[in-house]
C-alpha cells in the first residue's frame, strides 16, 4: 500500500453526510484530475482549490473529527504532490534555456568577428549609460554650485541677470567637462583596452553568472529529486537524506518536510555568490531547524494539515512568482541580448533606405509587373507542354491511340508502290516476253510465278531485258526498251527504300512507350527538382526536421556522457546533487526529441532506457544504460 493510502473507520455513513467531507472529497478529486498532456495542475489552479478548500475553520467549533483529519491530510498530500511537479516543471524549464545563452557568449569569445558585432550592438546602450551618468554627476555638482551661491545677492537688475546666466552656463560647461574627464580616470580599463576586449570581459562575466546559475538551478533539482517526497527510505543515502527522512517517522512527516525542502530550495536557488555545497547544506540545515515542522513546533495534532496547506499557499501565490520573476531578470541582466539590440543596426538601415526601395519599385513597376506576368507564363507554358502533353501521349499510346502513332511515313505508302512495280514488270513481260523470259508468248502461270518474285524483291525480267539493252544502247533507246527497264529499276529502288524505312518505323512503333517516357522525364525531373528546393527552403522536408533533431540527439548523448564522465561520486557510487539535476534536463530534453523521430513501438522500449539512465542506481549502471541507448537506436539517431 502506498504511504499516501490509510486505512478509514467503518461504518461512514454519518461522516459522507457532513457537507465538509463532501467539499473535502470534492477537492481531492479535482486534485487527482490533469488534463491533456500535462502531468500536474497549472499554479492558478492549485491555488483556487487550496483557497475555496475548508482547511481552514472559522470559528474553534470546527474540530475535524478522525476521519476528516485524514480527509485532510489526504488533501494536503496531493497538493503537496502537484505543488513538487509545477517547482520541478519551473527549474527544468529554466535550465534548459541556459545552454543557449551560453553558448551565444561562447561564439562572442571565440571569434573577433561576432565579438566585434556584440560591440556594435550594444554601443547604444553603453553611449546612453554613459550620457546617463554624466549629467547626473554634472546635475548634482551644479545643484552644488547654484545652493552655495543663492544667499549673496538678493536683488539683481538686468546686467547682473544676463551677467549671471552667462556665468552659469560656462559654469556649467565647465562641470560637464570635469565629470567627462573624471569619468575618463575612474574608467582606466575603457582606456588601456579595446572596446572589443571590454565587450569580451564582459561577456565573460555574463557567461560564468549563466554558469553559475545553471548549477545552482541544477543543484536544486537534484536535491528536490533525491530528497523530495521520499517515502520508506528509498532516497540517495549520501549522509544527507536522514535530515530529510529516517525510518521512524511516519508518511505525513515526509510531507512536512518536502513542503519545508521545495521552501527552502526557492529561497536560496538563485544566490549566485554561494558555492554549491553551502547551498546544499544551507538548504538541509533550514529544513533540520525549520520552526513549523511538527517535531519543533507544539501546535495540536489538528492544526498541522492546515500549517502545510498555508506554507503550500505562501508558495504558490508568494515565493513562486517572486522566483520566476527574479530568475527572469538574472537571464535578462546575464544572457544574450534581445531582439531589439541584436537587430536594431539593419533595422535601421532598412529603414532609411525604405523610401529609396519604394521609389524604385514606383518608377519600375511595369517593369516588375511585365516580369511577373512572364514569369506567370513561362511556367504555365513550360508545366502544360513539357509535363501535361507528354503525359497525355505516354497516356494515348499505352491505351493503342491511332492518334498518338510515331510513323516516318504513311501508313500504305509501300503497299501503292509495290503494286506499282509489279504491274510494270508485269505489263513489260507482256509487251516484251522475248526480252523478258526468252520465249515469243508467256502463259498464265508464268505471270504469277513473275508477279511472286516481284513480292520478294526479284525483278530478273527487267534486268535481263536491261542487259540486253546494254549491248546496243543507242538501239535501245531508240526503242524505248533501256528507258523502260530504267524508270522500272527506279520504282524498284524506290520500293527497296520504302522497305526499310518501314523496318525503322516498325522498330519506332515498338519502341513507342520508351519514347514517350523519354520525352516525359525532363519536365518531370524539373518539376521534382523546383518542388523539393521550394519545399527545403521553407522548411517543410520531414527528413531534415528529421536530421536536424538525430544531431541534436547526438549533442544531447554527448552531454551527457560529459556529465557522468566528469561527475565526482559520491561513496555510494551515486551522483551528486547538482550532476544528477543536469543529467535530468538532458534526459528532459531528450525525451522531447524523441517525440516524431522513433516508430512507436522503438519508443516505448528508447523511453524505458531513458528511465534507467535517469534513476539513481549506480554511474556504472547508468553509463552502461547509456552505452545501449547508442548502439540501440544508433539507426534513427545517425
């Protein structure tokens, strides 16, 4: 049974009755409700409920009876519980912030160039700061002057007037310069220095005051992890925890004691000219000595519910606020500068050319406007013919389109001029069978085995009527034999080349698709190439989101591996107060990146191992935990 659980009296019919144990139950249960992903109630919230609750009674009548004591503490013990998280929730989320700062100093200290631009930042603030002092130093000294002189004279005409106020301004202008020169001495480091180098040992300062702040924020969080809510003993046992907690006390002292803890933490958290040991025993020496712990205060046993329910208001609507806002002011006061500082130079600059860039975008404005509408067509032109109409051909010829055919002639072109041919061998071996076939009359089938040979290309009658005709050339012209035989070659030549451009156009038909694909890929691989640019520069790839969180995985990894490695254990083999609060804003961090990144089933088993490398059993175990996470999930992490 957890220690928050007790056992109840029976029978409690006459307690469920009474309208404060109903209000008392009412608000426990809205302590116990969360809502969406957050783990604990907001601060408002708990504070609402603690002040409408009825812990505190008006009039000494109201003595809880045994039941609504435990009602109470039950109440209290949850409020206790939520008030933990939301001051655990507030230092995570003050750390984790830090290390950007820090590392913007670091840029400013490790480069010439950024230091050079942090001076040009902030040179307004520094020439302000400095007008600021002189003329309150130069207002104070002529306050000086002019009550020192009011009591000689009484009357004055008006020479003397215009005489005087002559003399107080050169007065005046006298002391203005004096201050700037006294100013000049006092400031002998402005001097000796550079103004790069000033702006570096300032930066310098501001960095170890983040530094220091993120480890007194971190040891903070360790100690309210380690010693927080422990109940049975089950803390860190490094000599400290049995100022929190020891085996003879009951559950409700351990309440008392984290509400005094979680007390003492917000006070001193943010007390940068402490070390971290006199921060932590400060810490444990307050809460050992704090006046309305039960076992140093004498107050009835009725009364302590409502003891921790004040100091858990006092916290909330109090030191809480005062924290978040003093820690608000130390990153302002210590971390990089705002927006405005860092932006204000080409803010400027573009502000004053803003009327020179109106004029020109005035006096060009057809021009843009031509430019733009080009701009409109050439990409309406370029998406319909290169992408749209090759799609649709690729479309038509995969769906046997007589229309989409690619043909370098007609289609019944070498039919015509086959027919051609073989009438005109034909229609000579009938006018010349004596040239043609060597016999006075041809007969019927020698006409079809004549008309089968031209079919297959052999025109034999032609040739040898054309060899004949060679041996007399002048004859045969005159015959008309040897130009008959020459046009029938022609036409012969003309089918033969007919032929073989059908075997190309057969050969382009049956290649029809990989042409359309071919004419295809270039408006496509343009498309896809402006589509994945436009896409990567506005930020919309998953895969770099992707890759950008696997690096800041890997820097997380390697942070906390430098932490482990560089911790000083204590002996017990356990991490101390400030390493274990760092290794859990890591953590924290870590397990947001998480979120996207893993499939769901490796997250579940990544979140498990985080919890290992987060819990307190060991640095060996830890740095083991952590060796797995690497070579587990190296996959998605690369």
């Amino acid at each position: 049974m957890s220690p928050l659980e007790f056992a109840v009296p029976v029978p409690l019919g006459r307690y469920l009755n009474n309208p404060r144990v109903k209000e008392l139950l009412r608000t426990i249960k809205a302590l116990s409700k969360t809502s969406g992903s957050h783990t604990v109630l907001p601060a408002w919230r708990l504070h609402l409920l603690l002040s409408q609750s009825n812990l505190f009674p008006e009039t000494p009548e109201d003595v809880s009876s045994q039941y609504e004591a435990e009602l109470e503490w039950r109440l209290v013990s949850k409020a206790t519980v939520q008030t933990y998280g939301i001051i655990l929730d507030t230092l995570l989320e003050q750390i984790i912030p830090l290390s950007d700062h820090i590392w913007y100093w670091d840029d400013v200290l490790s480069s010439p160039t950024y230091g050079s631009l942090y001076m040009v930042q902030t040179s307004p603030i520094r020439l302000w700061g400095w007008c600021k002092e002189i003329y309150g130093d130069s207002k104070a000294r002529f306050q000086q002057y002019t009550s020192g002189g009011a009591g000689i004279e009484s009357e004055f005409n008006a020479e003397s007037v215009q005489a005087g106020l002559s003399q107080r301004w050169t007065k005046f202008y006298g002391i203005v310069k004096e201050t700037i020169r006294e100013r000049s001495l006092l400031n002998l480091q402005h001097t000796i220095m550079s103004p790069v180098a000033i702006c570096q040992s300032e930066a310098r300062r501001k960095q170890a005051n983040l530094k220091r702040l993120r480890e007194m924020t971190s040891s903070g969080l360790g100690v309210l992890i380690d010693e927080g809510l422990v109940f049975g003993g089950n803390g860190s046992d490094d000599g400290k925890s049995d100022i929190i907690m020891s085996t003879n006390q009951e559950w409700k002292g351990v309440v008392e004691r984290s509400v005094a803890l979680m007390d003492m933490v917000l006070k001193d958290v943010l007390t940068l000219n402490v070390g971290v040991a006199d921060f932590e025993d400060k810490v444990f020496a307050g809460v050992d000595e704090d006046p309305e712990l039960s076992i140093q205060a004498e107050e009835d046993e009725t009364s302590r519910p409502m003891i921790v329910a004040r100091r858990l208001l006092d916290l909330l609507e109090g030191q809480l606020p005062d924290h978040l806002e003093a820690a608000q002011k130390l990153v302002a006061e210590n971390g990089r500068p705002s927006r405005l500082v860092r932006y204000w130079l080409p803010a400027t600059v573009l502000l004053f050319s803003s009327t020179t860039i109106l004029r020109i975008v005035v006096n060009r404005k057809e021009a843009i406007l031509n430019w733009i509408r080009d701009l409109g067509v050439t990409i309406r032109d370029f998406w319909f013919n290169w992408v749209v109409d090759p799609v649709r051909k690729v479309v038509g010829t995969i769906r046997h389109d007589s229309n989409s055919e690619i043909a370098i002639m007609s289609r019944d072109s070498l039919k015509a001029d086959r027919e051609s041919l073989e009438r005109m061998v034909v229609d000579f071996a009938l006018d010349k069978p004596t040239a043609a076939t060597g016999t006075s009359s041809i007969s019927e089938p020698q006409i079809a085995e004549i008309r089968a040979k031209v079919r297959e290309g052999d025109v034999t009658p032609i040739l040898r009527a054309y060899e004949k005709d060679l041996r007399s050339p002048l004859k045969g012209t005159l015959r008309g034999d040897l130009v008959r035989t020459l046009l029938i070659q022609v036409q012969k030549t003309k089918v033969d080349i007919e032929v073989a451009m059908s075997g190309i156009d057969s050969l382009l038909k049956s290649q029809e698709l990989v042409f359309g694909f071919v004419g295809l890929t270039p408006g496509v691989l343009v498309s896809i190439g402006v589509i994945q640019y436009l896409r990567g520069a506005l930020g919309g790839r998953k895969g770099f989101r992707e890759t950008r969180k696997a690096g800041k995985c890997v820097r997380v990894l390697r942070n906390i591996d430098r932490i482990l490695s560089e911790a000083t254990p204590s002996p017990t083999n356990l991490l101390s107060y400030k390493d274990h609060g760092l290794l859990v804003c890591e953590v924290h961090v870590l397990r947001r990146l998480a979120d996207g990144l893993l499939p769901a089933d490796v997250k579940k088993d990544f979140l498990e191992d985080l919890d290992d490398l987060a819990n307190l059993k060991g640095i060996q175990f830890q740095l083991r935990a952590l060796d797995r996470i690497r070579w587990a999930y190296t996959k998605w992490l690369k």
